[in-house]
C-alpha cells in the first residue's frame, strides 16, 4: 500500500491573502508544513495541489525547487486535483489530506491516526471537528468512486463532506475530539486565517522554538495555557468560575463570546438560501449557525394541522402545511452541516420533538437547544438528556419554578451529569428592550450555578452587546438575507451590516473587559512621563540649604520624582546651588 500525502495550498484565500507563502518566523507557512511531512514516516510521498491562478505560480515555483511534484487544475474543482495526484495510485492507496495554513501537523499524533485508519478498512478517517494537528485519511477508491457519485460543485470542491455525509455508502472513521490528548479547546488558535494569528504564531514561534528542533504541539498548548488571559480575555479564579464546552468550543468564564447565527427557517424551505446565509454568517465572524427541525405530524393534531392560514407569511394555504413547506429532510440537514463545517462553523439545531431528536443524532447535531416554549415538554427533555449531548435551554416563557423542573428533568434522564447552559430570553418577535430584563441573568446563574447566556429578539444590536458586556457567554441572534422577505422571522433578524456590526461590538467589548486587576499599564509611560508632575524647586535653593516642603511644587513633566517620593529629599542639604523651577532629583541632596 502506497501513501502519498497530497497538500492543498492557493495563494487567493478570502481571508489572509498569500498565506501560502507567508513568513512565518523566517519561514514560509507551506514550507513548514513540508518539514512536518517528512517527518512522518509512514508518508512515502507528498504531492503539492494548487490551482491553475497565475497568482499559484509562485507556489508551483517553491515546490519544484524543492523536487517535490505539484498539480494545477480548476480552483473549485478540489476533487478533480486531488484524483490527479493519485492518478498513479490502486484504489486500496491512500492519500493524506493536509493544508497549507496549518504549519503545526503533530507527527505523533499523526501517526496514531494513520495506525487507526490502516488497523481496518476504512475509506476515509478523520479527527471529530477535523483537527488543525491530524490530517484526513482517504481511501483512493472512495475518491474515485465520489467523482463518479457527484458532480455538485460543494461536493467538488470541498471533497470530504460528500464522504460524510454518504455514510451508507462509505466506512467512515471518526476519532474523538480529543484523540491523542488533542485539545479542542486550543487547537482552534494553532491554524492561521488571519493577521492576528499570523501574528500571534510569530510570537509563539520566536518564544518557544528552538534551533534545530521541532516546536512540539505540547510546547504550543503550554505557549497558549500562559497566554489565556490575554488571548481569551478576563480569567476569574474564583469559586464562582464556570465554562463548558460547545462542539469543540470552551465557553464561559474567560472565554470568548460564543455568537450564534440563528438562521432557523429563515431559510424559507430552500436549501439554497440556508447555504447562502450560512455564508454570510461565515463572513460576519460568528462561531456557529442554527437551524430548527420538527416532525409536523407529531406536533400538530389534525384540526392544527388543517386550520386555514390565509397570512401574508403564508407558504401554503393549510398551517400544517405551511409548516411542512418550511421543513428541510434529514438529508438536506446533513448537507448543511458539512457545509457550515467546511465554512468552520459548528452548525447544531433546535429539535421539537422525539422524532425531530432521533433524526438529528442521526445528522451528528452536536448541541441542542430548548426552545422556551418545550421547557415544560418533559418527555422532550429526557430525549436530549440522553443523547449526552450539551443543552442550551431557553427561559422566554418560564419562571424559576418551571426552569428548575426542566433542570431536574435533564437531571434525571441523564447518564452523567449534563452540560446545561440557560438562555434569558423573552419570546417576542420583536421585543421590546425594556422588557429584556437583561439582570434576569444573573439572577438564573446565581440561583442554579449555571452559565446563562442570551437570545436576543430585540431590533438592533444594543440588547445583544449589552448581554455580552454583563458577562453572558452565549449570544444568539436570528439572521436573515432580507428583513422584507416573506416568513414570520424575518423582520426581527439581523441582515448582514448589522450582523457584522454586532460581533465586532462583541468582540471589542471582550477586549476592553480587561482582567480586573487595576496595576499600572506600560502602555501609558510615555503620556505619564509627559503629563503627570514632578517634585520642582518653587525658588532658588542655594547650596547647603536644608530643604523643606514649602520650596516645593509640583509640575510637568514627570520624569523626576513623584509627590509621595518627596521623603527622599526634603530634610536633606542642596549639594549645590539650584535654580527655580527645576526638576529635582536625589542627587540635588544629601
């Protein structure tokens, strides 16, 4: 069996332009993850597959002068470069998936995953989350028997969602988050997208590499656990401290402001526009996007579901079946989660009842959420608790009393503990801002011992960073291509400006939370030096003058001795005849 490592690499990436090539600590980013492979042993070949873009060439230039083979083929057709790097290969080959902007490969860990993929057979083996430090395992028969399956452009160009997502066709291996003790919750910081991580990466790497060495992805994780304050935010020490972690996400105290994209069935029953809004999520910064499933037949009893709804919101001229209309298949459903995966986005989704649950295990939903209105549905309930998944359980129609109930509910139905965050939340669309009550969570945290986060219905982006501001570390907004389209949600969602606007408030207001602790910050040396004031001689202090307080004054700028410094010099004999109105230092006494 051969194994031939095949790295993606193009120089046009949206994000960071030219990453390929970057410099990163005095060496290119490609030409990092080239080092990494030779150290893998069990890779007997590397192949380089970039594009037919001019703007490639100078990739094509860095490989062949390092003897390595590269193909060229259409940039949003990944699948048919990959199949030209493994023309030469048999079907039962592999070929090992890596990228250009991940220069942190762990060839240990590596090499476990290899050993986990070639210990059955399997078609392809992946790290759940699809880890930055392990590569993908494909078998080169899956590959070719995908480009005889689909011609769909995502399918072509992201390549491995259709291995996915296909699971009856094919022998999917997945390997835990945490596989290897990888960290999830760190390994989200070790890719690079942007110029803050190209940045933070040049820091890490002149701090902890050393000549001649690899930097280990353990020396990178005790890089990351120093700097958590500054790269996360406050870090509470406290008895007081919660987190949770959300799909490969910590979240909570200290930790980044989780956004949510609520997208739910704004997408209007077209697949199309899911994908479309999923994309714009991507593009405004947030961490995940959400959808809402419901069995129609099972929620509604049959005068429901027949009732006229004659509304200008109307996709259908019965309720249940404009229900239905806005309802996507299991199949749709697991096409947009490995489009929100390939976009890097968690994708989970808002289950309304059993069957909607039994299917989205099916999916691999990874989160649930309550909605406020099932927070009573107690069968409901114990169907989530005992997917031992995390719940994100909405408040907007319930009071302690009813939370508690839920809370014992997923309590009792659950194998382990369960991870429960709650959500204030008024169910009005919109609501009124008065009416947010955005104290209730504290209230909720201080009465359960939960992290309480926030689904905002308000216009606007104010309810939602004032949320953030008071420490809730959940936000969910719903979104919307369009406030005037047609469909019950939409006119209280978030178009993109405002989107993009909201997590860049978020994000600037984590910032500037700070850590608490109120020290004197280098950053203002400069501004003090010129602004504050110094000890200065009110008068002509003559030689042999015993000084006191009443020569002194204080003025600009601030280079000498302070007013609480003045003990070292008052009491004591001018060694030297001093001007007025100069500032004065130790050595002008004795």
């Amino acid at each position: 069996m051969k194994v031939r490592a095949v790295v993606q690499a193009r120089m046009l990436s949206s994000r960071l332009r030219g990453k390929s090539l970057l410099s990163v600590a005095g060496q290119p980013l490609l030409g990092r993850v080239l080092h990494r492979i030779q150290a893998m042993s069990f890779v007997h070949e590397t192949v380089v597959a970039t594009t037919l873009d001019a703007a490639d060439e100078p990739i094509v230039a860095l490989v062949t002068s390092r003897g390595i083979r590269c193909v060229r083929g259409e940039r949003s057709d990944l699948l048919a470069r990959f199949l030209q790097a493994a023309c030469d290969l048999d079907d039962n080959d592999v070929l090992v998936r890596f990228t250009a902007d991940n220069p942190l490969y762990d060839p240990t860990r590596s090499a476990a995953a290899w050993r986990a993929h070639s210990s059955g057979e399997w078609d392809y083996t992946h790290v759940d989350g699809l880890s930055h430090m392990v590569p993908e395992f494909i078998r080169v028969g899956a590959l070719r028997k995908i480009d005889a399956l689909t011609a769909d452009p995502f399918d072509r160009e992201h390549v491995t969602p259709c291995l996915r997502k296909q699971a009856q066709l094919f022998r999917v291996q997945v390997l835990p988050a945490d596989f290897a003790s990888l960290r999830a919750d760190l390994d989200k910081h070790l890719t690079i997208d942007s110029q803050a991580d190209l940045e933070r990466f040049e820091r890490m790497f002149y701090e902890v590499e050393r000549p001649g060495q690899f930097l280990t992805l353990d020396d990178c994780y005790l890089w990351l656990d120093r700097q958590k304050t500054g790269l996360l935010g406050p870090v509470e020490t406290g008895p007081r401290q919660l987190r949770m972690t959300l799909a490969g996400h910590e979240v909570g105290d200290g930790c980044p402001c989780f956004i949510i994209a609520e997208i739910g069935q704004n997408h209007n029953g077209q697949i199309g526009m899911a994908k479309r809004l999923i994309e714009m999520a991507r593009r405004c910064g947030v961490d995940a996007v959400k959808f809402q499933k419901r069995d129609i037949r099972w929620e509604l009893t049959e005068d429901a579901y027949n009732r006229p709804y004659d509304h200008p919101n109307s996709f259908a001229p019965t309720y249940g079946q404009h229900r239905e209309f806005l309802e996507l298949s299991e199949a749709q459903h697991k096409e947009l989660r490995e489009y929100a995966l390939a976009c890097g986005l968690v994708c989970f989704c808002t289950a309304c009842d059993e069957p909607s649950v039994e299917l989205m295990q099916r999916v691999g939903n990874p989160i649930y959420k309550v909605a406020s209105r099932d927070i009573t549905n107690i069968p409901l309930l114990r169907a989530i608790a005992q997917t031992g998944k995390p719940v994100i359980l909405s408040t907007g129609m319930a009071g302690l009393d009813e939370i508690r109930e839920a809370l014992d509910a997923l309590a009792e139905a659950s194998a382990d503990k369960p991870q429960v965050m709650l959500m204030q939340c008024v169910s009005q669309y919109p609501a009124e801002e008065e009416r947010l009550n955005l104290r209730a969570m504290e209230t909720m945290r201080k009465e359960f011992g939960l992290l309480v986060g926030l689904s905002d219905h308000t216009p606007g982006v104010i309810g939602a960073v004032a949320g953030a501001v008071l420490g809730a570390p959940v936000i969910e907004k719903h979104i919307t291509l369009s406030r005037a389209m047609q469909g019950t949600d939409h006119a209280a969602a978030l178009e993109e400006e405002d989107l993009r606007k909201l997590v860049q408030h978020v994000r600037a207001c984590g910032r500037a939370m700070g850590d608490g602790r109120k020290v004197f910050d280098p950053a203002v040396e400069s501004a003090r030096q010129k602004l504050s004031r110094s000890l200065t001689s009110r008068l002509v202090i003559p030689a042999g003058t015993t000084l006191t307080e009443a020569m002194l004054v204080l003025k600009s700028p601030g280079t000498g001795l302070s007013w609480r410094e003045r003990s070292k010099i008052v009491g004591k004999r001018a060694t030297r005849d001093i001007a007025a109105d100069r500032t004065l230092n130790e050595t002008d006494f004795a």
